[in-house]
C-alpha cells in the first residue's frame, strides 16, 4: 500500500504525503491488518508486568512468524510502524493504561525515538526489555559418596550473565562447582529484574534445602559451598515459574516434602 492515499479503517482515503516514519503515526487507525498493528502490547506489557515478560517476547516472535509476507520486508516496514506506535500509545490519543511509571514512559520514548532516527529495518530493535541473565541449573559430576548417592536431588543453582558454558570453564578446579565437572541440567532467561535480587531470591527460596557440605579447595583450604540445594528440578522450574508470574512471595520451599507449598 503507498503511503499516500491511506485509507481510514479502509473506509476514507486520507490522501497524505507522509514519509514513512510521519506516517507511522496513523498506522493504528489506517493500517488494519498490518502486523505492527498487533506488536506492540506484547513489548510494552513487558513494563508491565516484567517477571512476564519472557512469555510476551515469545508471543512476540510468534506473531512476527505468521504471515505469507517475505519477513525481511515485514521487518523493514514493520519495524519503524512498531516505534510510532509507541509513541502514540505514550504520548498519543489512545494512551496505555498500563504503562504508568515515568521512568518506564521515558524509555518507551527514547526506544522509539532512536529506532525512527535510526530507520531500523530489524523488529528486534524495538524491544523494551532488559534482560537480567539466566538462571542455571547444574549437576554435579563429583565422587563424593552423599552426592553421588544423590545426583539426581542436589543442584546448584545461581545466576549469570555470561553464557552459561563460559561460567562453568573450569569447574572442576573451583570450589563453587564442588572441584569437580558439571551438566548443565536447566537455563532460564528472566528479565527487568535486578540480577544480584533474583540471585537472593532464588537461594532463599531454597534455603531450608541448602546442602551443608565443606569440600578443600586446590591449595587445601576449606571452603563451605552456598548455592548447593538438595531439591528436585520440577520443584526448581516451578519456582522459577512463580518467579516470572510475580507470585513467588505467596510460597515457601518445604524440604520435607520437596514441594513449594502456599504460606500461611
């Protein structure tokens, strides 16, 4: 469709000379059908509600997958439409309800503006989203008796912004990692939240499972490693779950029956 002669909820021509990025601004209303259209909830509810957002994201890249539309062209058309709609459901007539922090509104503006000044042709450019890392979860490989006797129960767990294979190079000359190599067993990608929080949170879910263990380091030393815990990986992804839907404050890990269960 050329950008002059729009038509208005495909009833009216508009008959605008518009560039594109000008013409952004009236996508919502005379663009029907249009993917950007249906993009830009998922990527602003991610402000919204930010334990969520790894399930918006993939709502995200579910809708960008559909269509008959060569993607390199939807991309390069859809992309600049996708940040004027975030301007004009911040600063437009049909303003958001949801998006109320003002610190969440600047970024939404200054996401937007830097991708219609840049002319990004890419629909990743638009997001919203501040990845916090990946939670991981391990495995121990090493020969002591009570963890061998339970490999399949004691995991670490713990948060990295690396990959997860570059954090655990050299594992078995750390302490951390018991001295021993590691299987990486489970990764989680949260967002929009504050990585050294979520690492206190995790543990402290699990703390009444923690394993009390002291190994040697290399030089002979004692260590007493924290981030061990003696819980099962459905209890983990379960945790990690409550984590994203922001209800985890609502459980606490019972070791007894290596359950989260509702706190009283």
């Amino acid at each position: 469709m050329p950008w002059s002669g729009l038509r208005v909820n495909q009833r009216e021509p508009v008959g605008l000379d518009l560039a594109p990025a000008q013409a952004a601004y009236l996508a919502r209303c005379a663009w029907y059908g249009d993917p950007a259209f249906c993009l830009d909830h998922p990527l602003l509810k991610c402000l919204w509600t930010p334990a969520a957002a790894g399930r918006f994201l993939a709502c995200f890249d579910a809708l960008t997958a559909v269509g008959r539309e060569d993607p390199a062209a939807l991309e390069a058309r859809a992309a600049p439409l996708l940040a004027g709609l975030f301007l004009a459901r911040i600063d437009g007539k049909s303003p958001i309800e949801y998006v109320t922090r003002e610190d969440d509104r600047d970024r939404v503006r200054r996401v937007a503006g830097a991708v219609l000044r840049a002319g990004a042709a890419r629909l990743v450019a638009p997001r919203l989203t501040q990845a916090s890392g990946s939670i991981y979860v391990l495995r121990s490989k090493a020969d002591i008796p009570f963890v061998a006797e339970n490999r399949d129960l004691i995991h670490k767990i713990g948060v990295t912004t690396l990959k997860v294979e570059t954090r655990i190079a050299g594992a078995r000359l750390d302490p951390t990692f018991l001295m021993a190599d590691v299987e990486i067993v489970a990764t989680y990608s949260l967002y929009n939240i504050d990585r050294a929080r979520l690492e206190k949170m995790i543990h402290r879910i699990f703390a009444p499972a923690r394993l009390d263990i002291e190994i040697e380091d290399r030089f002979g030393n004692p260590v007493v490693p924290r981030e061990w815990f003696l819980a099962p990986l459905d209890a983990i992804d379960e945790a990690v779950e409550k984590i994203r839907e922001g209800t985890i404050t609502r459980f606490r890990y019972d070791a007894s029956s290596a359950s989260l269960v509702a706190r009283q």
